[in-house]
C-alpha cells in the first residue's frame, strides 16, 4: 500500500489529467454516437421486464397470431370532450384529422384508425352515453418506446392542435402517449434530483469543512466517477444489462452519498495526519494504509449488494445493477483520484481554516451518554427499543400500488385523456384483458362458437368485469339473432300467427257447415223441379215432332200451289199475247173501255203471278230449312230432358254427400280448436322459456350459414386465427385496471374462463391472461418472489464482508438483523404516511425492495464505521471501553455521512415521481432512525450484553500493543482508528 500510495503521489498530475480525460472522452463520444448513451437507451427499454416465460408474455405472443397481418404494436387514442355536447362542427373536424392522418399513414408508421366515422357501428363504443366525448383509435407499428413512435406522436399532437374548436379538447392517451409522459416526468424528475442533490452535497460539504476548497474535491471525485460510470453502464447495457428509469438515479444518489463519505473519511484523516506534523506524502500514506482499508470494505458491502442484484429473476430489480459498476469506479477514484488531489492541495485545501499541530480527536457527548445508557441497562435499552417499534413494524401491511398514471404529471395530455376516458367509459376501456384460448383442433364450428359464448356469458357475469368481447359478442353483447330465447320468440309469434290461422279455418268451416245445413232443403225443391221441367221438356219434344211433320207437308203444299202460280202465269201470258190479236184485229177495241180494263187486269196479273211463284218459292224454301232445325230442337229438348233427370239425380247424391260433408266439418272443427289450443299452450311455454331463459346462460344456435355471412366473418378475423385454433376474449373491467381489486380478480378471473370450456366441444383449452392488469398481477408475484430470494443473496454478501471484516460469526449476525428490524421500522412509517395520511391506495411496488436494498448496502457502511472502530479498540475482557470509545469518536463520521447520503435521497422529494418521492422518503427516514437508534443504543447494547461472545467463535487475546500494531502506528496512539474522527465537524461539536 505503502509503495503504492508513493508511486501516485508521483505521478498526481498524470492521473489527474488522465481521470480529465478519461472522463471527457467518454462523455463526448456517447454525445457524438461512437458509445451508446444511457438516457437513449433508458428510452428504448421495457419499463416493466416481464420475464418471456411469464404467461402474460406467452398470451400477448398467442394473440398477435391471431391476426398475422396485424402489425400493431403500440396504441394512442385520441380523446375528443367538450362540456355540453359535441356538436356537429366537431364531428366535421374530427372526421377531418382523420383523413389526415390517414394520408400519412406511412410516414407515421399508423397502421390502424378506428373511429365511427369508418365504423358506425362502433359508435356505442366509441361515443360516450352522454354524447360528450368521441374516441378514435391509432394503432403504430413500432412499440410504444421506440423512438419513432414519440416522435410521431409529437406530430399528431400538433395536428390535432390545429384549427381545435374553441371549447373542446383533444388529448392523446393510451399505451404510447402514458409511456412517452411516463418517460418524460422520469427524465424531468431526474433533472431536477441531479440539480438538487449537487446543490445539497455542496451545502452540506461547505459546512462540515467550512472551507470552499475542500469541497471541491468529493465534487470533483464523484462528478468525473459518475461521468465515466454513466458511459460504461450505457455500454453494458447495449450489451443487454438491464436498465431502467431508476438507474440513473440510483447512480447518482448513491454515488454522490456514498461516494462523498469515503471522500470525507480520507480528508478528516488527511487532516488529522496533517495535524500530526506529517508531510502531505506521508499524511497520505497513513491515511491510506488506516482508512483507506474502511473505505474498501466499506464501498465493497454497496459493490457487492448492487452486483448480486444482477442474480435477480426480474429485469427491474436488476437494473440497479449498474449501481455496482458505479461503485467499482467510485472506489477506484477514492483510491486514485482523491489521493492524487489531497497531495496536490494539501493543507491549502482547508483554507481558510489552518491545519493546527497537535490537533486531537474530538469526541462526541451525546454519544458517549447513548454508549453509557446501553452500558448499565442493556436489556432495557432493547426491550424499550422493541416495544416502540414494534406497533411502527404492525403499520406495514405491505400495500402496494402498480398505477402508473400516478406516476405522470397529472396535467399531462395523457393522464387528462385516461381520466376522462375513466369517467365517461370507465378506465377498463384504456386497459382491457385479453384472455387467449388454445385448443388442439379448429374452432371454427357451430359447436366451438356455442362453446365461446356460453364462457363470454359467465364470464360477464363474474366479479369486477364490465363487459365481454369475442367472437360471438364482438361488441361486447349477444347477438340476439342467434340466442335460442330470441329464436323462441319468433317461433313463438309463428305459432301464434297459426293458431290465428287455424282458428280462422276453423271458424271458416263452421260457417260452411251451417250454410250447408240452411242449403239442403233447397236443393231437394231444386231436384223435384228438375224432374218436373224433364217431363215438360219431353212434352215439348213431343210437340215439336208434330210440328216438323206439319212443315214438311206445308211444304209439298207449296210446292204444288208455286207449280199451279207457274202454270197461272203462263196462262195470263198466253191471255196477253190472244188480247194483242185480237185488238189488231178490231182496232175499234181500243177505245173501248171494255176491253181497257180486260186489259189492264190482264197486265195486272201478269206482273202479280211472277211475285207470288217467287214469294211461294221462298216461303217453300224457307219451310225446308224451318223443318231440320225444329227436328233439332226436338232432339235438343231430348237431351235437355235426359239431362235434367241426370241432374235431378246428380242433385241427390249431392244431397247425400253434402250430408257426409256436414259430419265431417264438425269433425273438423272440432280438430281445428284442439289444435289451436294446443299451438297455443305451446307458445305459453316458449315465452316462459324465453323468460327464464334470460336469467340463466341462454341457449345459443348458430346456423351454418352465417358463418360464411361478411358481418360474422369481420368478426372471425379479428378474435380468431385463420386455422381456428386460437381466439380470444377481451374483458373489459369494471375496476380501475391498476387497483389491487383487479389485480387480486386475475387468477379466479383465469379459472372461471377455463372451467367454462369443460365438457364442451373446446376440449383442453388452455387458457391465459394478457393486459396491463394481468401483466402487473404476474409482477405482484414475480416481484415479491424475486425480492425474497435476492434480499436473501444480498444479505448473504454482506454477512460475508462484515465477518471477513470483524473475524466473527456472531457481530456480523445481530448487524443484518438490526438493519432487517430498522428496514420494517421504515416500511411501517412510510405506509402510514403515504397510505394512511395522504390517501395513496398503497406504496409503489418497487418502493419496498429498493429501500430494502439502500437501507441494508447503505446503512451497513455505519455499521463498518462503529464496528471497525470497535474491532481497533478492543481489548479482551474490555468490550464497554471499547464501545464507548469507538461510539464517541465516530457517531460525528457516521451522522454526517448519514446527513450526506440522506441529504442526496432527499433530492428524491423533490422529483415528482411518486416512486422516487416514496423511496427517497424510505431511505431518508431508514438512515435517520439506523444512524440514531440503531447504531446509537441497540447495535451497542446487543454487543454489551455479547461481551466477549462478539468475537465467537474466535477468540481476541492479542494485546494492547498487538491491537493497536494492526490498527495503525504507535504514534496514534488507541486514538489510531481504521475509521477517520471528524474532531473539526461543526455536526460533532453540535452533538458533544
């Protein structure tokens, strides 16, 4: 050590400058992209580290097979609200950023946009009830902490702030915007713990050295460490070492803690040493070669805790892992470049305080009279201690809070858009889960789909679900159509509109059988005339043939009368021709008026007798034809008789069958109103059945074409894979995603899934949750079974550094358990300020194993302090002036240590990250009571009351000169400590 120390005080400037450069260079080329940077890849990193084997991982995996060409990887929605209403304007704007988006589909990598206007008939599920509120959803292609997805969003974000209505808002939220806000109040919080803690540290350091120079050396140390730490942690973890918004902030509080008290333990014992009348060479030596062996194991406890970290099963635990490497090159500039720079200032570094000669150790009052109460009433310090704590212990109930929105900006977009989304829709809307079910065959059948709805029924009836989508219910509700109570009710109206019918039949034919019954008597009077009217008509025929033999002999009469006018006519003819003689003859006959008038008769009928041989040949003419058609009407009137005798029989036998008839129209109405009462008793029972049928798990039948319909189809292809062997059930909670109500309703959730599916046609269906709430469900258990096991390995560690350190089993014991007993202590205080007093539903989940993780790496260094000190003082059979020594000369290293690593958890409070707000307050509270309590009355009471056991199950018999042989040169004296006094602190006077 001694060479060692010798050879860099020779060197001092060169490392300096090469801590400069180093650090400089690293810095830059993370700037100029040559190294990863860390905040970039923070960015980039899942927050939430669900092991792949986990089975909400397995389901998101599953469910994205469902739809192949689904390239969604991360979703935003835009929350479109104005008080009042929406009104028709709005919607006209809305529809307008729509196609705007959607012309840049591809520059925004959008792969997706539902809204009402594409779909109406998702406007019950896209517009709130009270018309106040319209949802649009985006869907991305690259998850939501890639780069590219923020930057898209930025640009939407500016889309939608152009021309926005006056009065209405349009917020972006959902899985991308909460992670984009989520990342960016981490970053803002941690701007503002960086700033803060620098601020504190320095403070703090301007007090406890009351010089502005020597300040600057921690600063310096730690802010060069923490430069090159940073760059190394950014390219471990592009070679895949977690990393997560905690482990910048752990970087910097640890090693701006723990790294400044190893600077102020070399520095007061550099002074002491200086003090001494050593020169600043060998100041250091012996600086080194006695405190720089508490700062080794000191910084070796913190190392070792961080690293084992790396064991963890969970990726969030292990992101603070980085912490380690962290530590490795904190301790190895407190070897370094502290050194190098207490030779290069010496004592001018305490200006304008001068480094007196002969300057002794300052021993603290308060702490002596702790050290001689734990001396004379050890048990009573213990069982005092014991009883205060405990009710603080039983306040931890071990409530813990997954609510991420909590940790945003509550005036951020996103967190402003999920509440209102909360409000008019219910939160279970952002954040469903999604119930994945495999099976060996294809469940793309009647029976498979029967089987789906029937498990969507029971499970929308199960506790804390709100609503249940699937394939059969794609918008969360039966389809009504295919529900046996429905199809019952039509069949029920088909019935009754029969049972109508058949009672109009039957009232039809009762009417036919009294009209039948009025209509007999008639018919027997019809069929006694028709028997009258044959006689007649055949005595018609009789005289009809009399009268056809009368006009056949009135026609040989005119036949001989035309022959006898022919005849006639000849002879007036002849009478002519004699009468024109004979005048020739006597010509005197002209004038008499005798022959005149002969003459003219003569004339007379010789024009007659030709008119009446033409009229008596008509009228013979005529009587011929008269003849034949009155021999056909006598044989028409022939028939017409036979006829009317058939008809008079026909008319019997009709009164006969009408008889027959009437029977059996009674018969059958009688049938008809049986039937009627029975169509009726049946759709009685149908409607009942109906009715009850809606109480209990509704029959469903699911006709075979409507699998082949497009509606049914649309639905197929977004909860069902194309070979049918897998689907899906959205549920959407009626909880609040993040509560414990929901998270504790995953398994029985899970169970009641897959016991619907026994004994129907989806056999060994194997089912699994995905979601925000499963996935937080899965990283309740996951967690909690990772904190054991690594809170167990880093104790582990710690126990082997602190018994290599006292040589001892048994101090190393009772140490770990004071500090498990302070870190209960903390819990409980802390979840009843945070839970009981300000309303918190519980401690963010990561708060409990990240105290446990400070509390026991940090608070161990106190331990190391007091213990170390102890180790150096005893002497055997002296354990109480050993004690009380080592109690009075370090209780002012250990508070101001503690006030240093408090002080930069402190800035924590400070960040508005209510992780951070919560495990700053654990870490500030668990350091103040360990400093105090613990390392004031227990941890020494308990080594009191041990005595010589402390060392068990070795033994301490080396002497006085041997003792202070290993802890330093005689020059120091028993004041000689492997652990600085801080003599000069304004904190130990204020104590004393």
């Amino acid at each position: 050590m001694e060479k060692w120390i010798r050879t860099l005080a020779k060197a001092r400037w060169f490392i300096v400058l090469g801590w400069i450069v180093l650090a400089g260079g690293l810095m830059a080329s993370a700037q100029a992209g040559i190294l990863p940077d860390l905040t970039q890849i923070i960015r980039q990193t899942e927050a939430k580290f669900i092991p792949a084997d986990a089975d909400s991982m397995q389901a998101m995996n599953i469910a994205n097979q469902i739809n192949p060409d689904n390239k969604s990887r991360s979703n935003a929605v835009i929350v479109l609200h104005r008080e009042g209403g929406i009104q028709e304007g709005d919607r006209q704007w809305l529809q307008g950023k729509i196609k705007q988006l959607n012309t840049q589909r591809e520059a925004l990598e959008i792969v997706g946009v539902t809204s009402l206007f594409e779909m109406p008939e998702l406007a019950q599920k896209l517009e709130s009830k009270d018309k106040t509120t319209l949802l649009t959803l985006i869907d991305f292609a690259k998850p939501d902490n890639a780069p590219t997805t923020q930057e898209n969003l930025d640009v939407i974000r500016e889309t939608l702030e152009e021309g926005l209505p006056a009065g209405i808002t349009a917020e972006l939220t959902g899985s991308a915007p909460i992670s984009t806000d989520f990342q960016k109040s981490s970053e803002e919080g941690l701007k503002k713990t960086e700033m803060l803690t620098v601020v504190l540290v320095l403070a703090i350091l301007l007090i406890v050295f009351r010089s502005p120079i020597a300040p600057l050396i921690p600063l310096f140390t730690i802010a060069l460490s923490y430069l090159v730490s940073r760059t190394l942690v950014g390219v471990a973890a592009d070679m895949g070492m977690p990393v997560s918004s905690f482990t910048e902030s752990f970087l910097i509080a640890v090693l701006f803690g723990a790294g400044t008290d190893y600077c102020i333990l070399l520095i007061q014992r550099f002074r002491e040493e200086l003090s001494h009348g050593h020169d600043r060479v060998e100041a250091l030596v012996r600086t080194m070669r006695t405190v720089g062996k508490t700062v080794i194991f000191s910084a070796s406890t913190v190392l070792i805790a961080f690293f084992l970290i790396g064991f963890a099963q969970f990726g969030m635990y292990q992101s603070a892992v980085g912490v380690s490497l962290g530590m490795l090159v904190t301790l190895l500039a407190g070897l370094t470049l502290t050194p190098a720079l207490l030779i290069l200032l010496g004592p001018k570094m305490f200006w304008p305080v001068r480094v007196k000669p002969g300057q002794g150790h300052g021993e603290s009052k308060l702490w002596g009279r702790m050290a001689a109460l734990s001396a004379r009433r050890p048990l009573a310090v213990l069982l005092t201690t014991v009883l205060i704590a405990v009710p603080l212990v039983m306040m931890f109930h071990g409530k813990r809070s997954f609510d991420d929105i909590a940790e945003i900006n509550p005036n951020a977009g996103s967190v402003q858009g999920f509440n209102t989304v909360k409000e008019k829709f219910g939160a279970g809307e952002v954040f469903p889960v999604t119930a994945t079910i495999t099976s060996a065959a294809s469940m793309r059948t009647p029976e498979a789909l029967a089987a789906i709805e029937a498990s969507s029924a029971i499970v929308a009836k199960a506790a804390h679900v709100a609503e249940v989508r699937s394939a059969t219910r794609p918008l969360g509700q039966q389809i009504g159509e295919l529900t046996v109570p429905d199809q019952l009710a039509k069949t029920t109206q088909a019935i009754g509109d029969v049972r109508q019918g058949v009672q109009q039949v039957a009232d039809g034919f009762g009417a036919a059988r009294t009209e039948l019954q009025q209509g007999t008597a008639p018919l027997a009077e019809l069929g006694s005339g028709l028997t009258q009217m044959a006689a007649s008509t055949r005595d018609a025929q009789q005289g009809l043939r009399q009268v056809g033999g009368g006009l056949t002999e009135l026609r040989s009469g005119l036949a001989a009368t035309q022959q006898g006018a022919a005849q006639a006519e000849t002879t007036v003819a002849s009478m002519g021709d004699d009468l024109a003689r004979l005048a020739e003859a006597n010509p005197a006959l002209g004038d008499d008026p005798a022959y005149q008038a002969l003459l003219q008769k003569q004339l007379g009928l010789a024009g007659a007798l030709p008119q009446l041989s033409g009229g008596l040949g008509a009228l013979t003419q005529g009587a011929g034809a008269l003849s034949p058609a009155v021999n056909q009407i006598g044989a028409g009137l022939g028939q017409l008789a036979d006829g009317q005798g058939q008809a008079a029989d026909g008319i019997g036998r009709l009164q006969t069958g009408l008889g027959q008839l009437e029977r059996g129209l009674g018969d059958g109405v009688a049938g008809l109103r049986q039937a009627a009462d029975g169509l009726g008793q049946i759709g009685a029972a149908q409607q009942t059945i109906s009715r009850e049928a809606g109480k209990q798990i509704a029959g469903w039948h699911l006709p075979a074409d409507v699998l082949d319909s497009p509606d049914f189809k649309r639905s197929l292809e977004v909860y069902m894979s194309p070979d049918g062997k897998i689907t899906k059930l959205e549920i959407i909670l009626s909880s609040h995603p993040y509560s414990k109500e929901a998270m504790d309703a995953m398994d029985e959730l899970r169970r009641t899934i897959a016991q619907s599916f026994h004994g129907s046609a989806i056999v060994d269906a194997d089912v699994k949750l995905a979601g925000t709430t499963a996935q937080y469900h899965e990283l309740d258990r996951i967690s909690n079974d990772d904190f054991i096991r690594t809170g167990v390995l880093v104790l582990l560690g710690i126990y082997l550094v602190l018994a290599l350190l006292l040589r001892s089993i048994l101090a190393p014991l009772y140490i770990l358990i004071s500090l498990a007993f302070n870190y209960l202590i903390t819990m409980g205080i802390i979840e009843f300020l945070f839970v009981q007093l300000l309303g918190y539903p519980g401690l963010s989940w990561t708060v409990s194993f990240f105290v446990f993780l400070m509390i026991v790496a940090l608070g161990v260094d106190y331990s190391i302090f007091l213990m170390a000190r102890f180790k150096e003082e005893y002497r055997p059979g002296g354990v109480i002036p050993a004690m009380t020594k080592a109690m009075t000369t370090t209780g002012g290293v250990i508070i101001s240590a503690a006030v240093i690593m408090g002080g930069t958890f402190a800035a924590f409070m400070y960040s508005g990250v209510t992780t951070l707000v919560q495990i700053g307050a654990g870490i500030v509270i668990g350091l103040g009571l360990y400093t105090t309590v613990f390392m004031g009355l227990v941890v020494p009471a308990i080594a009191m009351l041990f005595g010589e056991a402390n060392w068990w199950p070795l033994k301490r018999i080396k002497t006085g000169g041997e003792a202070r042989e290993i802890g330093g040169s005689a020059a120091s004296g028993a004041g000689s400590a492997q652990v600085a006094t801080v003599s000069s602190l304004p904190m130990d006077a204020s104590t004393k």
